[in-house]
C-alpha cells in the first residue's frame, strides 16, 4: 500500500490519495509493447520488459482516488529505481514499503488545480482578495465569507474607479451617474452590498449568491479596467 499526497485538481483538498494502480511509465519500450508481461523472481509483474537499468530513478504513472470527493486523479511520479517494484506490488496490501514515500516525487498531477482568475490590468490593491474569494468558492468555504470578501473588493474598485467620497451606495450611484458603470452593473453592485452586508453583520449567505457575487467581480474588473486598457493599448500600436 501508498498513497501519494498532493491537492486534488477538483475539490482542491490537499490530501494523501490512495494508489488503486500504478505502473512504471520509464521502464516500456514502444518496440515490445506487444509482447508479453514478464514477472521478476518476486513475481512481481513489470508490464513489459525493461528498456532500461542505467537511470538511478523510475518514472512511474498512478491512478489515485481524492479521499474527499471520490473521484480519480492521475499521478506522473518518480522514485529511486529500486523502490519502484517494491511500491507496486504493495497496492493492494497493508503493507508499507518503507521510505517510499518520503522518496517519492510527483512531477504531474491531472487534472491540475485550477489558477484562479487574474488580470495584469486589475488593482493590485484587490488582486489577491480576489484570488482568495475564488479560492474559497472552489473550496465551499462558507458563503458569507466569500461574499464579505467580494464586499471589501467592491469597495475598493468603487474607489478606484474615481468615487472616493461618501458611503458603498452613494459611490455606485455616483459612478453610474458618471457613466463609469452600466445600469445592470450597478444593480448587482447594490445587491452585494446589501448581500455583503448581511454577510458580515449576520453571518448570512448562499452558496449560489456567492459564486454569482465572484463572477460579477471579474466581470465588473473587465469591463471597468481590463477594457479600456487595452483599448488605449490597440489605439497605440495603431491598430483601432
């Protein structure tokens, strides 16, 4: 038996995954791919006979199971070469191979953690915020959590964008009366302050209302930043 840690590319938990299956990836040659498996004098069988002995380490593939969201994952690896055998005969069992897994190396892990969304144009101020909000979402921390946070981001981008003066309502309204944003923008910009505030003054919250409160963040960030820079970027290279 091993386990392999690292964090899920689904529910992002880091966790050690069980290995269900495992071969050693480095050890096939494309040429005898059809011919038979042999077993080595332990009886463990290699899959295909070996191309290679004079690598210190094996590359090894496994197929591992994400102990909180059940779904499977695979694992790119590499490990001294002489553990590599040891390691698969030992699904299965209750055995551990000793320091096998200490020695072992992911060098992939499929499918990847997601990076959240970012953008060079966005406020430096709220890059990071934003980045945990999305993170938490990923995670399904609690969702009053989540909207405290895109809270805070709005606040911050309503100051950012020119409106510096006066209360969270009185600076989106001032900045739709601008033209900054967009009617429908400042509609949702007012429903997550009021949703933000009940998040952080009652610690209340959907999960739906959440995730909804992120999207419109990315969306509000585009359209009030990442746009008209890059317009202004076109407009310079002579290209609008």
């Amino acid at each position: 038996m091993f386990r392999i840690t690292h964090r899920c590319g689904r529910c992002r938990e880091l966790a050690d995954f069980p290995v269900f299956s495992c071969f050693s990836y480095s050890e096939l040659d494309a040429a005898l791919i059809d011919k038979p498996p042999r077993r080595d004098s332990s009886g463990v069988d290699t899959m295909f006979p070996v191309k290679t002995e004079h690598d210190q380490k094996a590359g090894g593939a496994a197929f591992v199971q994400c102990p909180r969201c059940k779904l499977p994952s695979l694992a790119l690896f590499e490990v001294p070469r002489n553990l590599m055998r040891a390691l698969i005969a030992s699904i299965g069992k209750t055995e551990s191979v000793a320091g096998a897994e200490s020695a072992l190396q992911v060098i992939e892990f499929l499918p990847r953690v997601p990076e959240p969304d970012s953008d060079p144009h966005w406020p430096e101020e709220v890059k990071r915020h934003f980045s945990d909000a999305q993170k938490m979402l990923a995670t399904k921390m609690t969702p009053s959590i989540i909207t405290g946070v895109c809270r805070t981001i709005l606040d911050v981008v309503t100051k950012k964008l020119g409106a510096e003066k006066g209360s969270l309502f009185e600076r989106i309204d001032k900045l739709l009366a601008d033209g900054t944003i967009t009617g429908p923008l400042a509609a949702w910009a007012h429903e997550l302050r009021l949703d933000g505030n009940a998040a952080i003054h009652e610690a209340v919250g959907e999960e739906d209302d959440a995730a909804e409160f992120v999207e419109f963040l990315k969306t509000l960030m585009n359209v009030a930043f990442t746009l008209p820079a890059r317009i202004t970027e076109k407009r310079a290279s002579g290209l609008v």
